[in-house]
C-alpha cells in the first residue's frame, strides 16, 4: 500500500487529501479484474477468449502501466533531466470540480522551481490528440506564481507521427526505454 498526498501546486504546501492505491501489480490485477469475474473463470468461460477480447482489458492494463511507471519513479527520473535535482514531491494529482474545472495528473513531479506533468498512456495507438488532452489539463492545474512547466509523455503503443512532428512534450520517454536494464 503506498499513501499519495504530494504538494499543492497552486501553494507549494502539502495537499490536504491523501491518496492511498495498491502498489503491487498483481494484488491491483487480482482485485480489480480477477475478483470480479471469479464465478466465470471458475466455469471455464475465459478458457478460449483471448486476453484482448475481454471486457475492459485495455483499460485494465492502461491502470497497470500507470502503477509499473509510479512504482519505478527512480528509474524514470533521468529521462525527465531530472537526476541529482531535489524533487519536492511526486505523485498523482486530482482536482475533483464541476463544469469541466476538475484535473486529473497521471503524476505530478515538482522541483522548487518547476512542474512536471507526466501523462502515461498505454494503448496500440496513441493519436495526436493527446497533445490537446494535456494542453487541457494543465489550463486547468493551478499553479503558484513563478512554477514553469514541463511535460512528458510516458508511453508504451505506437505514437502518431504528428505528436513527435509538433514537438510539443518537453520529454517522449517509451516504455522499452524506461525499462530496459
């Protein structure tokens, strides 16, 4: 179990809500998907579909990749420039609001003088778009006077050609070079 309450970017103090979320990967795919469907699998129903045919698997393995990127923050940290620099906080990050003024942050990395917005996709194709996805969420983040902001796409799919085209992420980080040895 891993408690998530990172600062506030809009005061640089400690955010009042904490979140907690399972950190081991197999115990989150357990409860969110096995659990669930524990009466079918006993009856043999999953036995001849393919993984990619069943009911919310790709999200279920977008929230996986999500949980494999947060739990290796270490390793992701070099390819955000950002080895030997104090980080202050690293961590998920949700606004809850209505009209359209809620945020939420795959993981939020602040230093003293920047904020890193981190969006992690996992999909076969990751389309153009999530440049606009992003752009959105952080006209959205309140941020406290004097924080620059970076961005960082971390993925694992086939990126279209025009996100990398446009330039517009600070840093694309794949996932094979996030976790190769």
């Amino acid at each position: 179990m891993a408690a998530d309450r990172g600062l506030n970017p809009a005061t640089g103090e400690q955010a009042l809500q904490i979140r907690y979320r399972i950190k081991d990967c197999y115990s989150r795919f357990y409860l969110r998907y096995v659990l669930p469907e524990r009466e079918r699998i006993e009856k043999g129903l999953f036995d001849a579909a393919p993984l990619s045919s069943l009911p919310g698997w790709e999200t279920l393995l977008g929230l996986q990749f999500e949980m494999l990127v947060a739990n290796n923050l270490k390793t992701l940290l070099p390819h955000l420039g950002l080895s030997g620099v104090n980080i202050l906080s690293a961590a998920p990050w949700i606004r809850r609001g209505g009209r359209g003024e809620g945020c939420q942050i795959d993981l939020l990395v602040q230093t003293e003088s920047s904020a890193y917005i981190v969006e992690i996709k996992r999909r076969r194709e990751i389309p153009a778009s999530i440049v606009d996805e992003v752009r959105a969420k952080i006209d959205r983040l309140p941020l406290r006077r004097g924080l620059s902001v970076r961005t960082a796409l971390v993925y694992d799919g086939e990126l279209a050609s025009s996100v990398v085209r446009r330039g517009w992420f600070d840093f694309l980080v794949p996932a094979d070079t996030l976790l190769a040895p």
